[in-house]
C-alpha cells in the first residue's frame, strides 16, 4: 500500500526524540530517535491505522498533499 499522506516530522525536546504526525489521519503519529527512525515508524502507524478503520467501518481519507496548514 503506498503511503501519499503528508508528514510532518519535527524535534520534541521534551520526548527527546523526532515526532511524525499525519494530520490527515487523526491521532496518527509516531516518533524515533532520529528522524529516519521516526519516518520509518510513521509509515507502520499510517498502515495500521487504514488497516483499523477499514476493519470498522470508517471512511479513509484520500490523501490530499500539502496542507493549508502545514
């Protein structure tokens, strides 16, 4: 499955570590020492997350690209 929803990868001092969100899929995040780590661990979560919403019913939403907000 290929992944076309935006990151957004950045330093959280307080976690110590890279945070990968993905603000098209709500509550889907991950993090890793070191920004590859992070990404890697962000493609995994992004791939379960479709995997739970479609084992229960809920829409997924199609990857629009860059966001206004990003």
């Amino acid at each position: 499955m290929t992944m076309k929803y935006e990151l957004i990868i950045y330093w959280s001092e307080v976690d110590d570590s890279f945070i990968a969100e993905v603000p098209e899929l709500p509550g889907c995040a991950a993090d890793g020492k070191t920004y590859l780590e992070a990404l890697q661990n962000a493609q995994t979560v992004m791939q379960e997350w479709i995997e739970t919403a479609e084992e229960l019913g809920r829409p997924i939403p199609q990857p629009k690209g860059k966001l206004a907000y990003a």
